[in-house]
C-alpha cells in the first residue's frame, strides 16, 4: 500500500543515514585527533586510566628535572674536588723541597698560602642553585634529591638519595671538621739532651747506643774516624754542643737513621733529637775506652733507662706554616697533607658513585615514561589504517544511503501518475 502521509521507505533511508552519518563523525573525529578514546564518554574506563597515568607520567618528568638538578649538583662539587686535589697536589711538592736543609721556606711557604687561599676561593665557587656542598656552615647538614614517583592504588610516594654532605665538605665553619680546616696529628717528637765536653782520644774508643724510630731499632755506633769525619782530621774532643751535634747527624748518617732531627744549643749546652715519629733512645754503652776518662752516658746527655718520647700537637691544612718550621715539622705537615689528598680521593669517589646512581635513575625515569607513553597508547590512540578503511567505507556507504533515500522520496510523486487521464 502506498500513502502520501506515510512514507515508510524515507524513514528506514533517513534513519540508515542518519546512522551512517553518526559513524562518519566519529571516524573522522578519530582520524582528526589520533585517539579512538578523547573523552569519558568515549570509553569512561580507558579515559580514566589513561589520564591517570598521564598525570603520573608529568610527576616523573618533574622527577627527571629534579635528578638533573641533582647530577648538576654532584658534577659541581666533584668539579670543585678535582680542582682542590690538584692545588693540594702542589702544596704537597712544596712541602718536600722545604724538607731540604738549603730551601728556603718563607718563599715557599709564600707559594703555599696561595695555593690554600686559590682551594678556600674554589670551594665558596662550588655553587649551584644556591648550594654548596663543599664549603658549609655547619656539620651534619644532609641534601635530598628526589629519584622516582611511584604510585600503589590511590597512595603515591615519593623516594629520595640523602646525601650526607660531610663526605664532601673542605670547610665547616660551624665546627672546623671539613677536609681542610680540620685538625688532624701533626705530633712532632723531641728529646733534649745535656752533653758535657768528652773525647775520643784513642783510635779504639768507641760507644754505642740504640735508637728505635717507627717501630725499628737500629744501633748508633761513634768512634774517633766517625768523630774526625763530623769535625776534621786531628780533631777528636767533642767541647760544645755543636759538635756533639756534628758528631750526632754523621753517626746517624753512617747508620742509616734519615727520621731524626738533630739541632744545637751552646749556650743551653744542650742538644735535641727531633723526630715526626715516636722514639725512644738507648743508654749509652761503652764499647772500648783506651782513656783515663770513661766515657759515660751522661757525657751524652743519656739517662740509664732508655728514653720515650712523647708528644701531641694539632694542625689543619689550611693553618700550615712552614716559615720557622723544622725539618720534623715539615715531615708532619706532609703526613697532614697526605691525610687530607686521601680524604679528597674518598670524597671524589663518593661522588662519582653518586653520579654513577643518579645517571642510572635517569635512565630509568625516561624509560618508565617511555613504557607509559606506550600503555597510554594502547588504551587511547586510534588505529589509523582501520580508521582510514573504515572512512573510505562509510562514505561509500553514505553516498548509497542518500541515492537510496532519493529513490525513497520519489515514490510518493508516482502516485501522482495514477490521477492523470
């Protein structure tokens, strides 16, 4: 049955069309945009999950930018480190030509306080983003550098490095325990010993004594070559205390001692032993004695029990001072020194560790975004070759619905051919 109110064939075509229309829009939304899933109406479950994770995804760029503050933090101090080792490295050689007896120290000791003064400037310039680690305030300070964001259900948290800066710091000027201002042993040993004129008149007259230094014993032996060796041939009577001074460093040379110090006071009449060691010095025994006169240990100053030294003293790098310094001084301050390279050597290899974890955490960041960026992706992002398919498909099919819609319509105008005569 045909009617003119009703035409049932243009609904069902308008309706197909409509449809087709609908699926268009959407297929060319897609195409347009790259996501199959723009909003909640899409997909609310996607939608959600894949907004979540891309608010996490920005914590952990945030994250990233914090770890690269943190390496930029790291690569200034150890910058500042190698840059200290190296003038320390120098004041170390200053200190070994000021241990000859010819050097002139307050020249060099000129040359050392630069080099402290270049260190201190080297270590207020190790500043970035406000922080220093290797010149601070106090000790005990501690520095943060945040290394992921995580999420577990509805609870996130974030994890960080603490970095204890006492592993790194050359001046605390709260409490003087930074690498370079603090005070480290530097004990210089010393006896003094009274001598009293004495000679060795007889080419047998020999006497003997030990000397332990650093834990070894060696036996001093002085006779009258070692005492015509020290003060000229012909010459056998030890009268002030320049000669047993003599006498002294050509005895210790002969027996190979290099660790004692030995200086002279004539009006004291008195000679001293100086050392950067512990020792301890034997008493006395005669040997051969040809003379009248005995030699005994009290012509050498020498008690009967052997004697100890002992001593304490402190001194900081940045406090070394060589200008009226003893050879025994100068020993010591080497030992300060060294002491100081080595706590440098540690600090820098702290810091390469850290450098070496923070690097890795980097990497990993980025790796963690780059697997969210793909889940994300996968709940979201379009399949452009179905959608392209699709498209060439629903046009076609679009073009159909509308012939089909146009034959629809033209059948209520053939009713019109049944009223002509």
């Amino acid at each position: 049955m045909s009617s003119i109110i009703t035409n049932t064939s243009s609904m069902v075509a308008l309706q197909t069309l409509r449809s087709i229309n609908n699926s268009l829009d959407e297929t060319n939304n897609r195409v347009s945009t790259g996501l199959k899933v723009s909003s909640a109406a899409d997909n609310a479950a996607y939608w959600s999950i894949a907004t979540t994770t891309k608010s996490d995804n920005g914590a952990l760029g945030a994250v990233k930018d914090a770890l690269g503050l943190g390496a930029a933090s790291v690569d200034t101090a150890n910058t500042g480190l190698d840059t200290v080792r190296e003038s320390l490295q120098k004041v170390k050689e200053k200190l070994v030509t000021a241990a000859a007896p010819e050097a002139d120290k307050s020249k060099l000791q000129t040359e050392i306080k630069s080099l402290l003064d270049g260190i201190k400037n080297t270590a207020d310039s190790s500043v970035i983003s406000g922080n220093n680690w290797l010149s601070v305030a106090t000790a005990g300070e501690t520095k943060d550098v945040v290394v992921s964001f995580s999420r577990s259900g509805s609870s996130i948290s974030l994890d960080t490095i603490s970095v204890d800066i006492d592993n790194y710091a050359l001046y605390e000027a709260g409490t003087n325990t930074g690498i370079m201002d603090k005070s480290r042993s530097a004990t210089n040993y010393s006896t003094s010993l009274s001598v009293v004129a004495t000679a060795f008149d007889d080419a047998t007259d020999e006497v003997e004594f030990n000397v332990k230094v650093g834990g070894n014993t060696t036996t001093v032996s002085i006779t009258q070559a070692t005492v015509e060796a020290a003060l000229g041939t012909g010459t056998t009577a030890l009268t002030n205390a320049g000669d047993f001074k003599a006498v002294m460093d050509q005895a210790f040379k002969d027996a190979g001692i290099i660790d004692l110090e030995v200086t002279a006071d004539n009006t004291a009449g008195t000679i001293s032993l100086d050392s950067s060691e512990s020792f301890e010095v034997s008493a006395l025994t005669v040997v051969t004695d040809a003379s009248t006169a005995d030699l005994g240990a009290a012509d050498f100053g020498l008690a009967a029990a052997a004697t100890v030294t002992t001593g304490t003293a402190q001194v900081a790098v940045k406090d070394i001072d060589i200008s009226s310094a003893t050879t025994a001084d100068v020993k010591n301050y080497l030992k300060v020194v060294d002491a100081a390279l080595l706590d440098l050597t540690d600090a820098s290899t702290k810091a390469g560790a850290l450098t070496a974890r923070i690097g890795s955490q980097e990497d990993f960041v980025s790796a963690l975004m780059d697997a969210n960026d793909r889940a994300i992706g996968t709940l979201v992002d379009a399949n452009m070759e179905e959608e392209s398919t699709r498209l060439k498909a629903l046009q076609t099919q679009q073009q159909l619905a509308v012939q089909s819609l146009s034959i629809a319509n033209s059948s209520s105008q053939n009713i019109l051919s049944l009223f002509r005569g």
